[in-house]
C-alpha cells in the first residue's frame, strides 16, 4: 500500500481516509490481522502515535476491532463496511457535482459529460 499525503491537512484524518479505502477495496478483507501499529508507521512514514490516533478512531468507528494479545483486526460486519462504501461513494460525488457547479456546469450538463464518458468507455 502506497501512503500520500496532502501537507494542507492533518496526516491522522488521512491515514484514517486511506485505511478506510483499504477496507472497501479489500486490500485489508473482513477479520484479516493488521501490521502492528509500528510496522504500520512505518510502512506510511509517520509517527506511531500518529498511527495509533487514527486506529483508535477507526476502532472507535467500528471498523477495527482489537484481540488482547492478538493485535487488531477489520471487522467481520459486512453491513458496516458495505456502509462505509456507500457513505464514501456518496461524499464523492457530492463533493464532484461542487467542484463541478463551481466551473459553471449544471447538473444536467454534467450528467450528459458522464453518459458520454461512459459511452465512449464502452465502445473501446
């Protein structure tokens, strides 16, 4: 897993951000044991304590749960990560449609860029 950061926000909301996107893609699947929290750091280049904030959020949200002795896991709920996709599919688009209606494009015009889009996808 490759970890970039963006200097303008705090690194612990983007490791939570890109944890959560390890989830739902599944490069961590439901009950699979996570690297400790050092090897994690490491692997992102960050502190530990700045790694362990953002575990304790996403253990917190439900999303990892932790074994004594065992060490932490992704959570076995299905329904709750099916959630989190949904939610972050949501955000997406959302926040897409803005930046869209800030370059002066309706919605309409930008469904109809994104019908064509796809029709262009499909027929290659």
């Amino acid at each position: 897993m490759s970890w970039i950061f963006d200097s303008n926000r705090p690194i612990y909301t983007q490791l939570i951000e890109q944890m959560k996107l390890s989830i739902i893609s599944q490069v961590y699947p439901a009950a699979s044991k996570l690297p400790s929290v050092r090897d994690l750091a490491a692997q992102a280049g960050v502190n530990p304590n700045t790694m362990q904030k953002a575990l304790s959020e996403l253990e917190r949200e439900g999303l990892v749960y932790t074994q004594r002795t065992a060490g932490r896991f992704i959570t076995e709920d299905a329904q709750k990560v099916a959630k989190l996709k949904e939610n972050l599919v949501s955000n997406e688009i959302t926040n897409f449609f803005q930046k869209m209606q800030t370059m002066g494009f309706t919605n309409q015009e930008v469904l109809d860029a994104i019908h064509s889009t796809i029709k262009e996808e499909l027929s290659l």
